[in-house]
C-alpha cells in the first residue's frame, strides 16, 4: 500500500499589526490570493486527502480554509494545537497517528522544511525545496499500510509546487 503526505506551508501572512500576537497573524492578499491556487493544483493532480492536520494559527487555518473548496472532496479537519511551530520530530509523532492514506498537513517553518527535508531517501533536488518559502506544496510517497511505522528516510518525493509569486 501507499501512504500519500501533503506538506503545506501556510500561505503569506500579514505583518500589518506588529503587536499583533504571532498566532493571530492572518494572511495578506497574496495569502488570500495563493491558498486557493494550491486548491487547484491539488485536484488537478488528484491529490484528494482522507485527512487534514493543522496548525490553531490564524494564518494555517485560513491557508487550509481556502485550498479546501478547491478539493473534489472534503475531508475530515483536526485543528491541532501541537502544529504550531512544531518541530520535524513533533509533525511526525502527529503524522504517525493518522489513519487515513493520504494526509494533508498545514505548517509553519523552520519545522514543515525540516520535516520535509528528513523525510525522503533522497536530499530535496532544489534551493526552493529546502527553503520552504510560504505556500509550498510538497507531496510525498511511502511504502507501507501504517502511517505509525513511518520513519525519516523512507518516502519518495512525488511532486512539489510553488504558488505564483507575481504581483
């Protein structure tokens, strides 16, 4: 069997308000513009998840509120405290409690490109790819019928994505 994971960083947030508390910050209109484009590209590919993990901020449940009407399906969401500015080994001790095959999870960096760097057999082939840059999309394989088996080094890396960044 094939475990799929989705790893999304949340789209650009604002820096409006800077007595604004971090986890409060919403996103800004390239933010709000962006999240649904990862929507789109996600159901174009057929990238349906069975589940979705995300961070309490403001600016991951407004990112995952947005890809979701873009999704053929819409799956069960679990709003996890945890997720917030997790660390690579936090996102998957929450990973391996999944249970569906195709895991979406929403993030935050440096934890999401970290996590997403130890996870594959191989090094990620780009610049972009290690730097996580807001709104990055990387979808993941593993061999295997129980996301709580899951270990570093185990996935294959099957598509990554980017949203526009003009404008």
């Amino acid at each position: 069997m094939t475990l799929r994971l989705i790893l999304i960083r949340h789209a650009k947030s604002s820096w409006d308000n800077p007595a604004q508390d971090d986890h409060d910050r919403p996103l800004n209109y390239r933010g709000r513009r962006d999240a649904p484009e990862i929507g789109r590209w996600l159901a174009s590919r057929g990238d349906g998840p069975g589940l979705a993990l995300c961070s309490t901020a403001e600016r991951t449940v407004e990112t995952l509120a947005l890809i979701l009407p873009e999704l053929p399906v819409q799956p069960p969401v679990q709003h996890l405290a945890q997720l917030y500015h997790a660390s690579p080994s936090e996102m998957l001790a929450i990973l391996q409690t999944a249970d569906a095959p195709v895991v979406l999870m929403v993030g935050h960096n440096p934890g999401i490109a970290e996590f997403a760097a130890m996870l594959p057999a191989l090094p990620p082939p780009s610049d972009e790819l290690r730097r996580y840059p807001t709104g990055a999309t990387l979808v993941l394989d593993m061999q295997g019928d129980r996301w709580a088996d899951m270990q570093p080094g185990q996935a294959s890396l099957r598509d990554f994505f980017i949203p526009s960044r003009d404008a």
